[in-house]
C-alpha cells in the first residue's frame, strides 16, 4: 500500500465543486492538502502512476467551450484513480439537436454516471445541474463566472513556492500578495482567485484597461488598479490573464500594441516587482501579447508547474467529492 491508498480520506461534506464563493477556508485548505499524496503518485519511481481510489466509477467529461489543459488534466487525474473516463464530443451529440442540459445528463446518469465535468459558456449551468442530479457535478468553466479548479490549482502552486521559500511546510498564504494582470472583465480565472485566495488569507490586486475592470471585483475583496506599476510592486506573485477576444463584444481598447505598452509582464515591466516574485498564466498564452515569451521561458515562471499540480489539485477534489463523505 501507497500512501495515498493508506491514508484516512480526510471529511468532506459537499456533493459537487461548482465554485469557490460558497467554499470556506477550510474547505479550501481540505483540498489544498489533499494533493500533495497525488503530486506523489504522478512522481513514482516505478513509473506506475495510478492509485485504486476511484476504481470502477464512471467519470464524464462534458466540454461545450475550447479546452486542452483543462480537459487532458481531468483526463489525466480520472485515469491516475483508475476511474472510467469518457468525453462528450459537443459537437456531435444530442445538445446539437436541441436537448436541454438536464435532459442530457438525465441521460449519462441513466448509464451510472458518478462525476461530470462540465465547462460551459453560461454561467450557473455547474451550479444548476448540481441543484437537480445525483452526480458528483465539477465546474470546469462556466462563462466568465467561475473556474474554482483553475484557482485551487494556482492556490497550491503559490503555496508550494512559500513553503519551500520560508523552508516551512505548514506555511499558509496569509499576508502573501498577488497581482492579477489583464483582462479581469472576461476573467473566471480571476474571480475564483479573489474567492480563493482571499479566503486563504492573501491580498489580491487586479490590474488591467478601466474598460476591462467590472465594478463587482471592489466588493469582492480585492483592490483595483490600471497602473501596472503600481500592481507588481511589492507583489509575491504576478499573475498575467490571457486576453479574451473571443468574449470581447466592442474594442475595449485602443489597439493590442497599447494594451502591450501598458499593461505586457516582460523583462523590463517585471523590474517593478521584487527579486523573489513568481510568474504565473492558466494558459492558454498569447505569448509577447500579455505575457513576453522571455519571461514565459524564464526562471520566474512556474506555467508548466501550475499544469503538474492540476492533475494532483483535481485528483483530490475527484478523491474527495466520492470518497470523503463515506470517511
Ligand atoms: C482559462 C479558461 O478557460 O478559463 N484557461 C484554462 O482553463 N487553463 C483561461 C483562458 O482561457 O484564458
């Protein structure tokens, strides 16, 4: 027996993961210490990496939006528990047709479905289905709401990176500050950040174009800035959004090579921050857009670290949405 076999699943009490406005500190922090068994099952010497947790269930991914890192990592993290796995080709399927999402779903759980995935365009469509079936439901994206998977994954990155710094393994985010740099408006990457990462104890500051900047993030707990300068200095971590054109209605903004004189984490922007700063970005990168591909590439970047710890973050929250409650 591993580990992650061994351990008691810690107590878990919610059926779904739709968002972390709801979720508390604890709950959140539940999760975040749940990972690190499954960093270590993904890092086996043996190269066997896969754990019987989730043997036999039947995990459904169901994307309506564009996805690769999101999709291949509950991919991922569904086969590490030797779960059944499948994904809905949108596309092709019924929804084409005309069918509502619960009559849909109605359907997958007439196959015994025990966890869908679902990323889509509106926001709520996590939140509702998860009111009205029995499945485990996890929001993987809904609109410009939520993507509290994003955000438990970008939580557990920054932690790693205090605990190693501090050389102390319980360390938390308390006092830690964070710079989210973009395009806030179109963001669920940033709003399941301030509700995470506030919850956890941290200061969030977002940064990007007015026209960019909704007026709800001030009520939700972070500070709000256009001065990129302003963001960075003093931040342990400086978080760059993609820009979303595909979301964006009208030009909100004058033009991308002034959107890159403002507001781009390059060599030169990144002098306002201070040495030990980390880089982060969910992916996917317009490079040289909102983030220059020499700081990308760079030693501050922990990107492809965010996508390793995705798998690990999204095998506890599978582990414990099935599991934790029988503990
Ligand atoms: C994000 C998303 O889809 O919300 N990407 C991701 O899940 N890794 C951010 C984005 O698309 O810009």
């Amino acid at each position: 027996m591993t580990p992650a076999e061994n351990k008691p699943s810690p107590v878990w009490t919610r059926k779904d993961l739709t968002g972390l406005e709801d979720l508390s500190r604890q709950e959140i922090e539940t999760i975040l210490d749940t990972a690190p068994q499954f960093v270590a099952v993904s890092k086996r010497e043996s190269g066997i990496k896969r754990v019987p947790l989730l043997q036999g269930r039947l995990i459904v991914n169901w994307f309506f939006e564009p996805s690769t890192r999101t999709r291949t990592s509950f991919e991922i993290a569904a086969k590490r528990l030797s779960a059944d796995s499948l994904t809905i080709n949108v596309q092709a399927s019924s929804s084409k047709k005309g069918e509502t999402l619960h009559d849909t779903l109605d359907n997958i759980e007439a196959m015994h479905s025990d966890v869908v995935v679902i990323r889509h365009n509106c926001a709520g469509a996590a939140h509702i289905l998860a009111q009205h079936h029995d499945s485990h439901i996890i929001n993987a994206g809904d609109g410009a709401h939520e993507h509290p998977t994003q955000a438990l994954l970008d939580a557990f990155t920054i932690r790693d990176h205090v605990r190693r710094q501090r050389e102390d393994s319980n360390a938390t985010l308390d006092g830690i500050r964070v710079a989210i740099i973009g395009d806030i408006s179109h963001s669920r990457v940033a709003r399941s950040n301030v509700w995470g990462l506030t919850k956890l104890g941290a200061s969030v500051i977002l940064c990007g174009p007015n026209t960019l900047m909704p007026p709800e993030v001030g009520r939700m707990g972070a500070e709000t800035t256009s001065n990129l300068r302003d963001a960075i200095a003093g931040a342990d971590v400086v978080y760059a959004l993609r820009i979303q054109l595909e979301r964006q209605q009208k030009c909100l903004f004058p033009s991308i090579r002034e959107y890159i004189r403002l507001f781009r984490i390059d060599n030169e922007s990144l002098k306002a921050a201070p040495a030990h700063a980390l880089v982060m970005h969910p992916g996917p990168i317009n490079r040289d857009i909102e983030l220059a591909a020499e700081v990308a590439d760079g030693p501050r970047s922990v990107v492809l670290e965010q996508v390793s710890n995705g798998v690990a973050v999204r095998m506890a929250i599978m582990h414990l949405l099935v599991n934790g409650r029988a503990a």
